[in-house]
DNA sequence: ACCTTAGCTGAAGTTATACTTATGCTCCAG
DNA sequence: CTGGAGCATAAGTATAACTTCAGCTAAGGT
C-alpha cells in the first residue's frame, strides 16, 4: 500500500495545471516542495509520473492512470465535505429507524411522508423487528434511531442498556381480552388466577411472552402454563380471533377502543391496575446526533405525543403498540 | 479540499478493523497516533465519524460515507500499483501509436497482430495523421511512438524538433513516374526542368507538398508553379491516376516495382540520385521507456527491417511509405 | 549571438507535526 | 471488587516536509 496519500493531493495539482509552480500557488508552498513532493512519489511507486520536457512536465501513461485513480477521488472527498457543511444546516440524508414491524407498518409511512412534505432531502430507511433485533443494529451504527415497546424489553435478555438512550414518547395500556360470547360461556365474570389460567388464548409467539407478563403482573406468577390455541404474529389477526370467540389475547386497549364500547369485545379486569407500555425512542447514549436526527426525534415525538391527544402520557395512547411481534 | 489526505489511510484501517489497536498494529505504529490521527480528521470535517462505545469504535453516517468514497480509492491504488509492478517484468497495457495513414492501415494492423500473439496483454490504439498531428500528441503524452516520414517533417514547420528522438527504421526511394504513354505522348524523354514544369500533376494536397520538394530535391528550385489536375489523398489513387495517363506523379518506388517493370509506368529520372525518405520511430526524448513500450520498439524494428529483405537500410524499402498523406 | 527570463531541480537548514511514551479513564469479566 | 482491555490525553522527541538559495536549461527577445 502507498504510504504517504498526501502527496497524491499534490500529484493531482501537478497533473491538472501541468505545472510545478502552478501547484505550488494553488497549495500555497513553494515550488520546490512540490517538486521535491513529485519526486518522491515517483520513487515511491518506482514509476515515472511525468516526463520533464524543458518548463514543463508532460505525464507518462502511469502518471496519466493514476490521475484517472486519484481524480474522482478528490471530487468524491470534495462533495462529501459540501454534503456535510450543508446538513450542518439543513436536514438532508438517509435516516436509518427501527421500528415494530405494526407500528413501521401503520404509522411511520404516514409520518415519513409528512416529514418529507416540510424536508424532501432527507430520505429513509425503515427496519421492522422486535427489541432484540434492532437494538444491536442500532450498537452497530446501522440503524439512527429505533423505536421499541419498552415493555418487551425488560422481558428479554439484551446485552448492556445503559449505552442505549431510552426517549419515551408514548404509552398504551396493554389488557386481556375476550368477546362478549366468549366470556359469556366460558370465562363467565371470574377472573381469577385459576379461571382464567383455563382458557384458551391467542398469542404472538409461540414462548407467549405477552401473556406471561400479563400474569406476573397482575398474579405475580412466573411460570405459568395455559392453553395456547392460536399464534399469530399480527394485532390484526389477534383481536379478530378475539372477535371471532378463538379465546383470549392480550392487546393494547386503544386498538379496540370501538369493540370495547359497543360490547363486542370484553376488557378483562383485575383489582391491579393494567399494564402501562412504554413506546421509547432509542439512541445509542454517546452518539452526538446530527441536525437531520434532532430534527427527526423532534418531529416524531411532537407527532406521537399530538397523536395521544394533545395531552402528555398516560392517557391510553391512540397511537403506538403493544405487545410481541 | 481536504489538508491531509494520509489521515485517511488511517480511518481506513481504523474503519475496517473497527478498532483502534488494530488499526495501530496493522499500520506499525502507536495505538496512541491512531487515536489522535482519527481525533484530528474529525475536527477537519467538522463532523464525528465515530461514535465512542466502550471499548468499541462504532462509524456513524458520516463516517460510513467517508468509507465508501475511500474504500474503493484504495482499492484502486492497490491494483494500480500492483499493475506497475507486472509492467515491470512483462510487457503489457496500453500502446498508442501515430503513424501516417496509409501506413497504418497497411502495415500495422498486421504487426499489432503479430506482437498481441506473443504478448496479449498488450493493447493498441492507433492515431493516423501527418508529422503535424502527431508530433504535437507525442509532445502531450498522448501517444507513446510516432511513424513519420522525415521527408515531410523536415518540410512542414514544427516547433522545436530537439525533443523529439528519431530512430530511422527504414528508407523508401521516393520518385518521380507517369504512364508509359504519357511519356511517350508528352515527356518525350525530355526530363529538364523546362520540359517537366509544363507537364499534368497528380498531387496529395492542393500545396502540392511532395512535387515541390522533389523540384527543389531535383533542381533546387523552391517556388515552382506547375499545373495541378488531380488531388487525391491516396497512394493507390495516386498509382492508378498515373497509370490511366493522368498525368505525372510523386510515389514511393517499392509500390510500382511491378508496373516499372512491365513498362506500364515509366520512372522520370535526372542526374541527381533520387530522393531518400527515412521512416523513423519517434518518441520523446527525455522519457524513459517502459518495458511495453521497450519491447515493442525492439519488435517494431526488427518488423520493419526485416520486411525490408533483411539487410539494412538503402535498399529501396518493401515496407514503409512515401509522399503525402 | 548574446543575455534574460521562466521554470524545474537539488542541497542545506529550519520548522512543523506526527509519533512515542506514559498515564488516566471507563466499562466489562471473572 | 479488582484486573484488564481499549480509547483518550499530555508532554517530549524525532521525522520529514517545507523554505531558502543557488544552479541548470531552453526559449525568446533585442
């Protein structure tokens, strides 16, 4: 490998004006240091770069090659300092933001596009996938942003947090639920650790994540073993197998605001107050974010919070989401 | 524009490695100057390229564009200097050549052909003109040889010709003929300069460049006017004007040994012995050959010489051309 | 034909800066 | 809780790039 790339940036001048003191004005040194800087080049790839014709140097073919090498390179390295002085002011670039594959799919399209509607130079890239998949993106510098339900975060195993940023910027309460009819014929208003625990539910993962944290938190049982009779990695899916008297699932209230009030679906209570799930929006700590980033975070949290209705959190947010993947 | 282009080798190696002790190690220096080289091109793009985890260098956007742009430059020095050092050893890349037209329609294709069989890695890119054209391009570095007839160059005003090396590679006699008919008809075996001045010319260029220095070769006589009734930039043209009784012509003899010999067309002689016209090689005097460039010339000669019946010069050449272009 | 000028080269001395050494800090692992 | 791995930082040294000055060569002007 070339040891010293310097003084290709000389070369280069010395190609393009075809002149020694010419490159040395536009570098601001003497001449004889360029042509000092020339030579040695020539000795270090052991090739004659330029024939000396009398006041002037007049480039061999390997002088010529390496200038067809080095040429795009310094156009290159040019623009890429333009594109960083401009989106020092002006957001512009490629964001990179994790997202749960429900939540990327139902509202980050539309935010995207508003977003791109007030900052056309910036553009996106979206990655679906739970905690466990996007956080260790997000350490590797391939992803900007990630947002996550914090919620299934405690619950997995996932390296060191403390280098995460955690920014919430939402809440949905997380509730077991069934139909009407369902309830009606097999829960029949007894929601107890041991009723309930006879069911049949509808979950995300096969492990059922979702519903053993809904039992640690509202029986403080851990190891709990039930009937799973349906896995369906999609809210949809879920809440319409609730609907359609499958069993019980666990979801996110403000999914099902509608079926709740006009009776088709059943909020199951306990005496212990539902889950809250926290949306967060996670940086890695030590990052220093460019303007395009702080403006994105900014926008994104002012959208999800306008989104819960105006108000800050705990209202059961009529945006985010809940539960596994 | 970037100061200094040689911390960038050191972001290379940092970037690829993604860590700073490597980077160090593979660039045999202290962990230290790695550390503060990546430190001082962060704050010369004004941008952070990495953001610190523990024990871990993770590359943020801008970073990884860095890379993208550099990556491939080094790559491509890599290869560059790796192609130096074959051309070293084993003839090979590029040859571009000048030589008159009818030359190098003739001859050269057969010979490029001939040298690619033994050397393949070898191309060529052949640029046709007169001594005017292709001197200039030898000068510029855009040809490595040039054929010329000397004969024209001594005629035509080029610049400054101690630049220029001449290597004679062959010798064509150059005389003056027409038709036996013609001859007899209007000639009638008068070759004085009173008879001839007053005859039909056939001519290369409307300068009528060749039969002015076969009068001043002849009968050193520089501004003669003679009566011009056909220009034709071609020696088969020329040939076939001369032997249809056009009229009187200037032409390399090997092309009509045959037609000289059956008397189809007569040779116009005087006392003076014709006219001698070196083919030479030509290439910039101060420029150190390559080994391509070395072996080609050596194979060109041989080529030319040997095409020439295998003795030296003076005889009238088989190969090599004549005239104007 | 001469001198002058423009441009490249080269040696010697100086200056800048990249590198080393040494130390400290932080986070993870055992 | 302690040791170690890896990055950052400060101070001093050494390397190498740059400046200055002198020399060389070819072109051009008078």
């Amino acid at each position: 490998m070339l040891q010293n790339l310097d003084r290709l940036k000389v070369f280069y001048h010395v190609f393009s004006s075809g002149s020694v003191v010419a490159a040395a004005n536009a570098l601001h040194v003497s001449q004889s240091a360029v042509s000092q800087t020339i030579h040695k080049l020539e000795k270090e790839v052991n090739s004659p770069l330029f024939t000396r014709l009398h006041k002037q140097l007049v480039p061999t073919r390997a002088g010529k090659r390496l200038y067809e090498i080095v040429q795009p390179f310094m156009g290159a390295l040019d623009g890429y300092q333009k594109d960083l002085e401009v989106a020092k002011n002006h957001p512009i670039g490629e964001l990179r933001v994790g997202a749960p594959p429900e939540f990327g799919k139902a509202y980050l399209p539309s935010i995207v596009a508003d977003f791109r509607e007030k900052y056309p130079d910036v553009t996106f890239t979206l990655e679906l996938g739970t905690p466990e998949t996007l956080l260790p993106l997000l350490r590797e510098g391939l992803l900007d942003f990630a947002l996550v339900d914090v919620f299934l975060t405690q619950s997995t195993h996932i390296g060191h947090l403390d280098m995460y940023h955690f920014n919430p910027v939402g809440e949905e309460e997380v509730i077991l639920a069934c139909s009407r009819q369902y309830h009606e014929k097999y829960v029949k208003g007894d929601h107890s650790f041991s009723s309930l625990s006879k069911q049949n539910f509808i979950s995300y993962r096969k492990d059922l994540q979702a519903i053993r944290l809904w039992f640690k938190h509202h029986f403080s049982k851990s190891n709990i073993h039930v009937r799973d009779v349906l896995t369906v990695d999609s809210h949809e899916a879920v809440i319409s197998a609730i609907a359609h008297n499958v069993g019980i699932g666990v979801v996110a209230s403000h999914l099902i605001t509608e079926k709740l009030s006009n009776g088709i679906i059943v909020h199951i209570k306990t005496p212990k107050p539902e889950i809250m799930n926290a949306i967060s929006l996670v940086q890695l700590q030590d990052k220093i974010p460019t303007l395009t980033e702080k403006v994105f975070e900014r926008y994104l949290i002012d959208k999800i919070r306008e989104a819960n209705g105006g108000d800050s959190l705990h209202n059961s947010g009529t945006n985010a989401k809940a539960g596994e993947f």
